[in-house]
C-alpha cells in the first residue's frame, strides 16, 4: 500500500509545472519517429502544426508516464507534389512540425523484426506497386507517352502462354477445348482430311490467292489478243 502511495505521489508530482488545459475526445495524432542517430535519451515526434512543447511534455506525461526535461521544435517545409488526378497542377503540401525531447529516463528502440508477414508486409508491398504504376500512368498520359507494349516486361500469365503455344507447335501437346462436336461434322472433318492426305500438302490462303490472280491475268491477256485486228 506505501508503495502504491509513493508511485501515485509521484506520479502527480512530475520535475516540471503541468498545464491546466483538459481535452477530451482528441483529435490530434501524434507520430514517434525512429532516429537512429538519436542518443537513448532522446525521442523524435511529429505533431500537428498547433502543438505546442508545453502541450507535447503534458501529452507524454499524461498519457505515458513519462517525464520530459527539454522539447526542440522546427518546422519541416515540404517540395512541390502533383495534384491527384490532376496531370500538370502542382501544390505545395502543409509543412511538417517535428519535435525532439530529452527523457528523464532512456529509452531503447526495439529490434526490427525478421519476420514482417504479422503485418502484411506483402500486401504492402503490393498496394505501394500499385501506386507507383499509378503514377507512372498519369505522367505517362500528362506528357502524352504511349509505352510500347513490346518493352513491357511480360507477365507470368504471357510466359505461360507462350509456352503453351509453343509446345502446341512443336506437337508435344494436342488442344483440346473438351467439346464434344455434333455428329453431322464427322464427314466433313473425314473428308477435310482425305483431301488433305490426297494433295500431300495444304496450299496456304496467300497461295490460293496468288494462283488465282495469275490464272484471270492469264484469260485478260487470251482474250485482248483475239480481239487484236488482223492486219
């Protein structure tokens, strides 16, 4: 019990006045960043444009126990960006507030971890893709660049198919879209193949074209000569 006495009076008696403002329902976030280049007994955070160091040591002390000796502010101006969906229209976005504090007692970073499938790593990765391509997208329209389809890298479902045709070709597998025909196509199909077995060769559509064109070149040319005059 005395010592739950001594931890309460503590608690209310930090190294520094407490402010009097009370909030309720915050609407604030407040981000701790990780320096690595910080010693322990320091902390960085980012905070909203309108906090102030006396409104950070109170929120730290409030919330976490956690005594505060001395608070740095700076504000963080930040580049021109792209307007969303907006190819050509550039603004500047809100600065950034950082604030740095010395801790009454040190704190160590925790180790990162291996293994990031806990936090969907994955599907990180995927969504920041899909953003990137995003982007690469309407640049791509706002500077009118059309990418050839032929330098994209192919996809695996493209490689599949390939691959697919290309043993098709090669006769190391028979298609087959497992539709059973009707049976008035087996004479045609049985002739189709009689015929071809017969020619030895299947002439080919540029072939039958070409035959075609010498044969009514051939009649123009017979029938301009008989209808010559004699002389």
């Amino acid at each position: 019990m005395a010592e739950a006495v001594k931890a309460a009076a503590a608690r209310q008696l930090p190294g520094f006045r407490l402010g009097q403002k009370q909030v309720y329902l915050p609407t604030h976030i407040i981000t701790m960043l990780r320096k690595e280049h910080l010693p322990p007994n320091e902390a960085c955070f980012q905070v909203p444009l309108t906090f102030t160091k006396f409104d950070l040591r109170d929120y730290l002390w409030n919330l976490y126990n956690v005594e505060v000796k001395k608070v740095r502010s700076y504000v963080k101006g930040r580049p021109l960006a792209e307007r969303p969906n907006r190819p050509g229209s550039t603004y500047r976005p809100q600065a950034l507030k950082i604030m740095t504090v010395e801790l009454a007692q040190p704190f160590q970073w925790p180790a990162v971890p291996d293994n990031l499938e806990p936090w969907n790593h994955e599907l990180f990765e995927m969504r920041e893709k899909t953003f990137e391509q995003r982007r690469e997208e309407q640049y791509n329209a706002a500077n009118r660049i059309i990418p050839m389809a032929s330098r994209q890298p192919r996809s695996e479902d493209r490689k599949k198919l390939a691959s697919l045709a290309k043993d098709l070709l090669s006769g190391k597998k028979k298609w087959s879209n497992q539709v059973q025909l009707d049976s008035k196509w087996d004479a045609i199909v049985q002739e189709a193949a009689g015929t071809a077995a017969g020619k030895g060769k299947r002439e080919s559509a540029a072939e039958r074209v070409a035959l075609r064109k010498d044969a009514l070149e051939k009649e123009d040319g017979e029938a301009m000569a008989n209808s010559k005059p004699a002389q």
